[in-house]
C-alpha cells in the first residue's frame, strides 16, 4: 500500500509536469531532463543505495510527520505551530493524515517542489534577463547535484528555494515600478522560506530595509511639496514598524531569536558548538573575540562556500562535497565577472546584498563542511540568477 500511493504521487508530480510543459513548450525538454533524473534517483535511492543525507534529519523529519499525523488530518490542522524545525514534518503529516504512511510519498512532495524549482527559477531569470539565458539557468537547476539531490529526500533545502525565488521575484519586480502587489509577494516568499528555516527571514529585512530607505526618501520629498504619497508611505511603516518590534524585544525570530540575546559571547558559542565531526572546519576558524570573530568572517564564508578543499579529504564521499564545492567556485567567478552589469540594476544589487548577509549568518552556525553543503545549496539559485547570463552553453542547450 505503501508503494502504491508513493508511485501514484510520482504520476502525479509526472503529470503536473507535462501540464506545464504543455503551456511552456520552450522549457519542456528541460523540464522533462529534470523529472526523469530526479525520479531516476528517488528510486535508486529508496530501494538500492543510501543516497547522501539521507539518513539523521530526513529521517527524523519523517518520522515525526508519521507521529503528527496519528490524530487524523483535523487533528493535524488543529495542532499546527511555525516552528522551522518542525514544519516540513507538519507539511507531509497533512496527506500522512488522509492516505497513510508513504516515505516514497514524503519525497515526491520534494519531487513536486523540485520541478517547481526549475520553472519557477525560469520564470524569474526571463524576467531579469532574456529567454535565452533564462533557459541556461533552468538548465543549471534542473541539473545541479546538490538540487538534484534535496529533491528527492525529505529535507527542507527545496521548499526553501521555492519561497525564495518567490521572494526574488517580487523583489525584482517591485523595482520596476514600486508596486505593494510585489512587495507584498516578496515578504511573503521571505516568510514562506523562513516556515523551513528561520534564518531566511534576513532576506525580508534587507529587503524591506532597502524599501523603507527608499520610501522614506520619496516621502520626504512629497513632503517637501507639501503631498504625501500613501504608497510609500506604507512602504516606510512596513519596514519601521517591524524593526522597532525587533530591537524593542517585542518580537523573537527562529534561530536569531530576540535582539537582546545577539551578542558576541553567543556567537562564539554558536562557532564552537558547530565546528564538530570528522567533517569541521579546522580549529583556527574558531573565535575566542570580537576582533578574531570580524577578521575570520571571510575565512568562514569561504570555507561555507568552498569547503572541503583537497586538503580536507579523508574520505571517498568528501570527494563529492569538493565537486559541489568546484561548481559553486564556478558560479562565483561568473558572478564576479558579471559585476558590471548587476551593479547598474538597482535589484540585482539587492539580490547581491541578501545573498552577502546570508553568507554572514549562516558562516557563523555552520562549522562542518559536510553541513555546510546542504545548507549553501539554500541559495545556490540567487547565484545561479546573477551568473546566468555568463554560463557557458553546451549540448543540452540547443534545440
């Protein structure tokens, strides 16, 4: 019973798929890529070989949707709770509730979001850039290891870059034209990604952070001619209204809890604790100061993004951590090359901004390369956007 409602998820995610391909005919060759390759390792992986990460918080994750979902399914509805450590959980109780225990159900959802992935990433990079280069990065996620892999296991990595591109899309989108339909998409892609891991919620204070800033400026200038415009007005309450609650204490967010619980002692403590297992970093990317936590910061965003390096193998699967690590090096010099071009467009340099505080906040919770590439491949797709037009052509490209 259990296979039979997991390979009738499969059939379903297969037929939203030629759903969408059937109305994007331009991406269905990409789209079709990336469904036979991820339903190629869902099955490799649930009935043959162990597939990397795999095992500890997949597993938890779906065990404890099994033991959320004995009530019934208003019993799940009923006992909801915005916790990021255990939404996805509550996420796959809800269809556990109504047709049973299926882990080959539990992954097709990431299945689902996976392929949703890939047009979505398709349909944000057209809007930044042109259609051909909206297909190359369509081509990078349908074909990128680490997305390829969170796709088919019970891990938050791809709900994560769902709500994420939706915030993007908002973000770039407000730019044009200051719209609060968009602002409102991008918080709430921002909020979206934060249900899975709290530390996302950065993406909407820089965000709105840059809005109010803006808005304000717009205001003043109303003001000036004796007008006040409402919709930067609002623009510039969302932004203050939030942050006020935020240093005030009024308001405690998952993983950076409460302004007043963020100092350098518990940062230290975050560094120590993280830097554990066969797979740490090495001893002296630890900080015992302010001063060493400022100046080794780079050095951690670049072990965050790099790691493991040749130096660090020990085992044969590390070897598989180093190629991400080789694609995520490549992805950055074209970014870096392509800095031109993002520094003229207002919100490319806000996806650039996000990106760079995510980079800060996560170096200082991860200190294992291992976990350091599960947690990256969060926001491989704001790379990927920003490097997209620069990305090499090959094979599968061309019609």
């Amino acid at each position: 019973m259990a296979d039979l409602l997991g390979f009738t998820s499969i059939l379903i995610v297969a037929l939203f798929t030629l759903i969408i391909s059937f109305y994007n005919p331009s991406i269905q060759k990409i789209l079709f890529v990336a469904l036979v390759i991820r339903i190629f390792f869902l099955l490799l992986g649930h009935y043959l070989i162990s597939l990397p990460d795999s095992t500890a918080d997949a597993e938890t994750y779906e065990r404890m949707a099994w033991m959320i979902s004995q009530g019934g399914f208003f019993s799940v509805l009923y006992d909801f709770e915005i916790s990021n450590n255990q939404f996805i959980s509550w996420l796959i109780a809800i269809p556990y509730s109504l047709f049973g225990r299926s882990l080959l159900m539990a992954k097709s959802i990431s299945l689902f979001f996976g392929i949703c992935n890939v047009y979505l990433g398709w349909k944000v990079a057209k809007r930044i850039w042109d259609s051909n280069t909206a297909k190359k990065a369509a081509w990078i996620i349908a074909l990128f290891p680490s997305l390829i892999l969170y796709s088919v296991l019970v891990m938050r990595e791809v709900y994560v870059c769902f709500f994420l591109l939706i915030a993007l899309y908002g973000v770039f989108s407000w730019f044009q034209n200051y719209n609060l339909k968009y602002f409102l998409i991008s918080i709430l892609g921002f909020i979206g990604a934060t249900f899975f891991h709290g530390a996302m919620i950065l993406g909407a204070f820089v965000f709105s952070g840059i809005a109010g800033i803006i808005s304000f400026r717009y205001t003043l200038k109303s003001l000036s001619n004796l007008k006040i415009n409402p919709k930067y007005l609002i623009f510039f309450l969302i932004f203050v209204i939030p942050s006020w609650l935020f240093f005030a204490n009024k308001i405690e967010l998952p993983k950076l809890t409460n302004f007043s619980s963020i100092h350098t002692d518990t940062l230290l403590r975050r560094i120590d604790v993280s830097n554990r297992g066969e797979a740490s970093y090495p001893e002296w990317t630890k900080s015992n100061s302010l001063v060493e936590l400022i100046y080794k910061m780079p050095v951690r965003i670049t072990y965050f993004l790099f790691a493991p390096f040749p130096w660090d193998i020990t085992k044969s699967q590390h070897l598989i951590g180093m190629f991400d690590a080789f694609l995520y090096m490549y992805l950055i010099f074209l970014v870096i090359l392509n800095r031109k071009v993002i520094w003229k467009n207002p919100s490319l340099k806000i996806f650039l901004l996000i990106l760079l505080f995510y980079l800060i906040i996560f170096s200082f919770g991860v200190g294992n390369f291992g976990t350091s590439v599960r947690h990256r491949s969060k926001f491989v797709i704001i790379l990927i956007l920003l490097a997209a037009p620069l990305i090499k052509k090959f094979i599968l490209f061309r019609k």
